[in-house]
C-alpha cells in the first residue's frame, strides 16, 4: 500500500490544492497512490471531514500535523486532544524532545521531515547544537527537495540507523506523489497509519517520471 505521508491543502497558509482536486489528480494521472495524509502547517485541523472524497474516488484521507522545531519541521501523525494540549502547534521553536516525548505518551508518532533542508532541517541542527536521542525516523525523500538534501538524508539516516519514509510535501496539485511511502500493510485509518509507522514495515519510495 502506498501513501503520500506529507501534503498541504488550502488549509495551509502556503498551500494551493484543494482536497478534491488532489484526488481528481491522482485518478486523471493513474498515480499508483492508496491515499494521502493531510500534514497542514502550525495547525491541527480538527473540522474538515473528507470521508465523502474517500468513496467517491476509492482513497485513504488521512490528516496530521506538519509543526516546527528548534531542530527543524516534524511531521506528527496521530494527532488527538492530549496531544494538541500538550504544546503549541502554533509555536515557531517547540523543542523538539519535548514534541516527541509528547507524541509518544499520546499515542502519536512524530518524525522530522526534510531533514537535510538548510535551516529547518534536522541534520543541519545537528551540526551546530549535537544529536537528539529520542529521534529514530526521518523523512529521506521530499518532493519539494533540491539536488543534494534528500542524498544527505538518506545517508545522515544510515549514520544514525534510523528508518525513512518519503512524501511529496505537495502545495500544488501536480506535485502529490512525487514521494510517498510503501507500506506492507494495509492502512484505512489513523491509527492503523501510526501502528504502521511504529512498526518500521514501510519505505521510502520515489514516483516521480524520469526526466
């Protein structure tokens, strides 16, 4: 099963994609994409309901959190009211052990994305402020990556032996899929989503059409 673990819809303050023009779009392209997770920007988005997009194109909507770090960017899936009481997801500079001791003892999983992006990478931190233990899954393939950042992840990612997964980072709707995540099991709901990632059964795949 194949997801797109990092999207942002209209939601985001710089996202461009409608929900349901993604979903056009993965059907129009025969993208080999199950569904995707909605990982909007400094927010948790507990309104929107997209279970009427998930019959009517045979997807998996799924929604998370993209917040931000003194270490860089996190993705948390699992997102619940303990977590969303537990620290400020508006918050610019959350300390990154605290937001990932947080997701843990609520149930979630929180791992960096993009990390070796400058500035709000994770492996740029590590450079100038030394490693965070509690850290064992990274994003390795970003969509929206620049020649060179996603080769560091995953190379950084071997250093340390943690595990990668991939996603698109989409604001646009001709984006989603460049990078997802395969998953040996099959995942309809959040939870399963975070047993999944817990679990380490999944990788990091590329979709994207050779140039």
């Amino acid at each position: 099963m194949i997801l797109d673990l990092h999207t942002h819809s209209v939601r985001s303050d710089d996202g461009r994609a409608k929900v349901d023009n993604y979903c056009q779009w993965i059907r129009k392209k025969e993208l080999p994409l199950d569904g995707m997770v909605l990982t909007e920007h400094r927010q948790w988005d507990d309104t929107s309901d997209y279970r009427d997009l998930e019959d009517r194109y045979g997807l998996v909507i799924l929604k998370a959190s993209e917040v931000e770090t003194d270490y860089g960017h996190v993705l948390v899936f699992g997102v619940n009211e303990d977590l969303v009481n537990s620290f400020d997801f508006a918050r610019i500079d959350n300390p990154l052990p605290e937001v990932l001791a947080a997701a843990e003892r609520c149930g979630a999983f929180a791992a960096p994305c993009h990390p070796g992006r400058r500035n709000v990478g994770l492996f740029a931190h590590y450079e100038r402020k030394g490693v965070v233990d509690a850290v064992h899954t990274v994003e390795v393939l970003n969509g929206g990556s620049i020649p060179g950042e996603d080769e560091l992840s995953v190379e950084k990612a071997a250093e340390h032996g943690y595990r990668g997964f991939g996603g698109s980072d989409s604001h646009i709707v001709s984006r989603i899929g460049f990078c997802a995540t395969e998953f040996d099991d099959t995942v309809t709901d959040i939870d399963g989503l975070v047993a999944a990632l817990y679990g380490g059964r999944f990788r990091a795949v590329s979709l994207r059409e050779p140039v």
